[in-house]
C-alpha cells in the first residue's frame, strides 16, 4: 500500500513538471522569434502530444523563427558597398 502511494505521487509530480514544461514551450514559441523559440517549438513537435492545430502553430511559428533568423544573420546591403 505504501509503495502504491509513493508510485502515485511520483507519477503525479513527473506529470505536473512536464506540463510545466509545455507551458513553458509555448510561451516560448509563440511569443518573438527567436533562438529559444525555435528551440520550444522544435521540443512541443517532437513530443507529439499536441493536437493537429497545435502543431501547424507549432511548425508555422519554428519556420518563422529560422526566416527571421537567416534574415538577421546575413549581411546587409549596405555594408556589402562599403
């Protein structure tokens, strides 16, 4: 019976962190484009727990962290005259 208790609230606290956890990864990834929410989103899609319109959020959001991260990363115009 003890063992049964101990097992119910490990299982319980290992829930509640991962939850905590998705949470987190969602205020990541959809909040500004950035490493760390490429990072959250690529974590919310491989876990595959998320709905289908989940992922497309995920997904859509990931892809517009690496666009604005090539475009902020390349060389502008500008300084290619100079």
């Amino acid at each position: 019976m003890r063992f049964t208790i101990v097992l119910l609230i490990g299982l319980a606290a290992f829930s509640f962190s991962a939850r905590a956890d998705n949470a987190a990864d969602w205020e990541f990834c959809t909040g500004a484009s950035s490493p760390s929410s490429i990072g959250a989103c690529t974590r919310i899609i491989q876990r595959g727990e998320s709905s289908v319109f989940d992922l497309s959020v995920a997904y859509n959001n990931r892809g517009l962290g690496i666009a604005m991260a090539a475009t902020t990363t390349a060389p502008s115009p500008i300084s290619i005259r100079h």
